[in-house]
C-alpha cells in the first residue's frame, strides 16, 4: 500500500492532519487517517478503517465495461459480478459514516442488446434489500455538453444519477448552501411582465364577474410584494383552468378555489432548491483517468452534506476531484484508488490546492 498526502494544518489535539495511521502510535492507531491518498484495493483497504468515522461518502466508481481503468472493479464478466463487488465495498463504506452521515454515489449505465441495463437502479434496489440504507433523493446531473454523437434509433445520453443514502434521521443537511451560486430571478429586471398571463387567464375563465374582480385584485397585491422584495415569487391558481392542488396543503387550496375562484400561492425565501444539478463534463490537462468527476458537482454535495471540518471520504478516487473539492472547502479528505498513476496524479493536483473560507459555507458552533 502507498500512503501519499498533504498537511495544511492540525487538529485541535495537536495532530498533524496528514499524519497517516501508520505514524500514529498507541489507541490513535484505530483513529481515521486524514488528509491522505492510499493506493490500493479499496475493499481491503476500507476493511481495516474504523468504523462511524465519516461524515460523507462521496463517489463514482468504474462504469461496468465502459473503460479499462488499469485493474479494479469495472471488469468483471457479468454484471451480477459487478454488482456484487460494488455492495461489498458499499457495504463497508456504511459501516464507515456516523449517524449523522451521508453517502452520494454515481453509477452510470450502459446499452447491451440495443437497450439501456438500469444499472444505476439495479444497485440503488439491492443496497436498500441489504443495507439498513435510506434514499433521500436520486439527484439528476444534467450534462451541458454531452458527447457529440448522433443515433438513428435513440437520443443522446445526458444525464446520470447520483443517489444519496443515509442511515439515520439525523443526517446533516444545509439545503442553503446548496446551488447557492444560481442567482434567482431579479423582479426588477421581469419589469412590467410579472404576472401579466394571470390578467389574461383571469378574463378568460368562467370565474362570475365578482370573482375575477377579486381575482385581480389579489394578483396586484402579490405583484407589489414581488417588486417591494417581500416575496421571491408566487403562482397563481385559477378554477376551470389550473388542475386542483394536492399534497400537504390541498385543503385550503381547494377551499378557496371551490370558494373564491382562485388562490395565490407565495414563494418566500430563496428558490426551490429541486433535485437537478446542470454542469458541463469537465476534463483536465494531462489527466491520465479518461473519465473525470465533475468538481462543481462534488462541491455542490459537499456543501449540501457537510460543515468545515468534517471527513469526505472516496473509495474510487480516481483523478483526485473530491480530495480537492474538499480540501478547497476546509473539509479533510480521505481518498482510495487502485491505480498508482492516478494517485500520483491527485496527489499533484492536491499539492497546488489553496484552503478557501466560503461565506456558503455553514460554519461550525
């Protein structure tokens, strides 16, 4: 096994966070190495390490027979094969996050027979019948610049998924700091257009000539509100035009459709955080991995997951991504590859990477 890592800073105790286990002397011995690159065989590796030690589990392993990636899982003859040697590794990387942990991962699929293999929901299925593992939410990453290829018989793959897994009800989760950068919409700018299809609708509908007089009214109200900043945003609801409401709050939605005519919903706050992440695929100068991580993808869950200070954890580093997007946000980082040119190659790129202090970021009490 080959240790390589970084050291900008020490812990409370005085422990220097590069420090690996094997530096460490007595009961530190079971502690967590931190801030470190180990080359090797992940299923092995991440056997040894203690358990309830990390906060994220953040990772995209080898695609099943889609590249050679020097040795490792990937490929394996049978796709049960791969499976069964991905919830191996799973299984440990459970066994490794706190209660108040959280695992991403990235599974891409692949055409066999002319058909797509669901190969991504095919593990997502056998991780929660073996693991007492919950899906929050399938995270869809939309690709801005998909690989240029035209298909006669199908369209152009551009989205993968990424699964985020939790073992308790106390997961960290910091939904303000996640998309943070996507700016909302500025009403000054949507000028005299905010809400002029509502008018239109208003007038069309079968609401009595009360109604729409009232209609209106509350439309101009939650227009103002708009511009004056009280209000991010707002939806309007129109009996005979708009489909009834469900969910939580129907009731009352369907009280004043029944009663009124119509209902205002307001929006107050920053936007609707959705389960989309849009990014291009990235590459990287030199890199000698043929399929790079996206940063801004890893640092958008980063955020979302985790508070400075905390250990992200990838068992399939590959090129070094979440090792640099978390040490970029004062996270430490734990990563494991199989390939020793690519942890020689991350262990580069995390030799050039500056700590950052993030106002996003949620800071520690």
């Amino acid at each position: 096994m080959f240790v390589t890592g970084d050291t900008y800073g020490q812990e409370p105790g005085g422990q220097e966070l590069g420090a690996s286990v094997g530096e460490q002397g007595g009961a530190e011995a079971l502690q967590l190495p931190r801030n470190q690159i180990l080359c090797g065989d992940s299923l092995v590796l991440l056997s040894s390490l203690p358990s309830g030690t990390v906060d994220l589990v953040l990772t995209s392993p080898p695609y099943f027979r889609q590249r050679d990636y020097g040795g490792g899982i990937g490929n394996e003859t049978s796709l049960k094969d791969y499976l069964e040697v991905l919830l191996n590794i799973f299984g440990h990387c459970v066994r490794l996050l706190k209660p108040t942990g959280s695992l991403v991962i990235n599974i891409g699929d692949k055409y066999a027979h002319r058909g797509l293999m669901l190969i991504p929901y095919r593990f997502a299925v056998a991780a929660m019948e073996r693991f007492p593992v919950r899906l929050v939410n399938a995270i869809t990453w939309v690709k801005r610049n998909p690989t240029p290829r035209h298909f006669r018989r199908r369209l152009v793959s551009s989205t993968e998924p990424f699964f985020h897994f939790v073992i308790s009800d106390a997961y960290q989760y910091f939904p303000e700091s996640f998309l943070c950068q996507t700016k909302p919409p500025d009403a000054t700018r949507r000028g005299k257009r905010i809400g002029q299809r509502y008018f239109r609708l208003i007038e069309s509908s079968t609401l009595t000539p009360d109604q729409k007089a009232q209609a209106r009214l509350a439309l101009e109200n939650a227009i103002a509100e708009v511009r004056r900043g009280e209000i991010q945003d707002f939806r309007m609801k129109i009996r005979g035009i708009h489909s009834v409401p469900f969910g939580g709050r129907e009731g009352g939605r369907n009280i004043h459709l029944e009663r009124d005519g119509f209902t205002v919903i307001r929006m107050h706050g920053a936007r609707l955080k959705r389960d989309v992440i849009e990014t291009p695929v990235e590459s990287l100068k030199g890199c000698p991995h043929r399929a790079v991580f996206p940063e801004a993808v890893v640092t958008e869950f980063i955020r979302l997951l985790t508070r400075p200070g905390d250990v992200v954890l990838d068992p399939f580093l590959g090129s070094g991504t979440t090792a640099v997007a978390a040490k970029r946000l004062n996270r430490h980082y734990l990563g494991v590859d199989i390939n020793p040119d690519y942890c020689d190659y991350a262990r580069r790129r995390l030799a050039g990477v500056a700590l950052q202090t993030s106002l996003l970021d949620v800071t520690l009490p």
